[in-house]
C-alpha cells in the first residue's frame, strides 16, 4: 500500500498541447506545498533521455516517484501522454495500492486545436505535424471508465477549479508542508 488515507494523486493524460502540464502547474499555484508534481516528459526526456516505448525505463520511474512522494505525504499529480497501452497497467497497480482518493482525467482535445496550441510552444520548431499526427490517440481512455474526460472549451481556471473540487484539495490548508 501506499500514500495514506489522506493523501490524493491526481493522474492527467492527454494528446500533445491538451494542457497537461499547464493544468498541473496551476494546482500546484493554487494548492500550493505539499502537491508532487510527477511529469512524464521531466523523467522520460529529461531524466532518461528515452523514447516512449511499452516497458520503457520511465514507467517505473514515474511509478517508484509517486509512490516515494505519496509515502512522503504529499498529494501527487502524475501528468503526460500516458499512452493507456504502455502505462496502464502501471496506472491501475497505483490506483490499487494508493490508501487516499484517486483521480484520473484525461483532457481531449481535437487534433486541429493541438496543432494550434502546439505552434505555441518553445519546442515548435523541433517536433513538426507528422510527428504530432503519428503521436495523436483520439480518447485513449484508461479501461474500466475510471476517467473524467475534459474536453477543449474548459477553462485552464475552471478545470483547475473541478479537479481542486472533486478530489477535495480545497479541504486541505494551503501550502500546508
């Protein structure tokens, strides 16, 4: 088992520029210290340096991180692709062994609206459409329904508000670490 009855993770998935990263960011603005933030593109590009492939490296990173900062006491949010083939299972084994509240959503976002956020972003010029194409799952839910789909016209502020509301983060003091 981990975490305590308390502690929450949050999981986000999503396609390229859905706003992953953006919405984890602004929890953790919002909620303060005391929230991991356990991004997917920090351990697999950054840390590992590898490709996302089935059994790569940095799925047992992302497991063994938020499971070591879940024993810690801090709420947890797990944020990228996560492709529901290659990281499910090691979803699911998390969600299974967390003692508190788990949360999975999964921001959808048609694929025109990725490229359009896409343009904005610092690494534009390194990954072009092709590669987006090739990366892009229409709803590549987790199976067994346990996601809340949040689809392109909620507000960076008005998701951040539904996540902080459900899994009950506004309870907590701010920046209680």
């Amino acid at each position: 088992m981990v975490g305590t009855e308390d502690t929450r993770l949050v999981v986000l998935r999503g396609n390229s520029a859905s706003g992953k990263s953006t919405v984890a960011a602004a929890l953790r603005d919002r909620f303060g210290r005391g929230l991991a933030l356990v991004g997917q593109d920090n351990l697999r590009r950054i840390v590992l340096r590898e490709r996302d492939r089935p059994g790569a490296a940095n799925i047992g990173l992302i497991d063994l991180t938020a499971r070591y900062a879940m024993d810690a006491g801090y709420h947890v949010v797990v944020e990228g692709i996560l492709y529901a083939d290659h990281y499910g299972q090691m979803l699911a084994r998390l969600r299974a062994d967390h003692r508190g509240q788990t949360h999975n959503y999964y921001l959808d976002v048609p694929f025109e609206e990725t490229l359009a956020r896409h343009a904005t972003k610092s690494i534009a010029h390194e990954v072009g459409e092709q590669e987006l194409r090739d990366w892009y799952r229409a709803l590549d839910l987790l199976p067994g329904g346990v996601e809340t789909v949040i689809g392109s016209n909620s507000t960076v502020d008005e998701t951040v508000d539904r996540i902080m509301h459900d899994t009950g983060l506004t309870d907590f003091p701010r920046g209680e670490r």
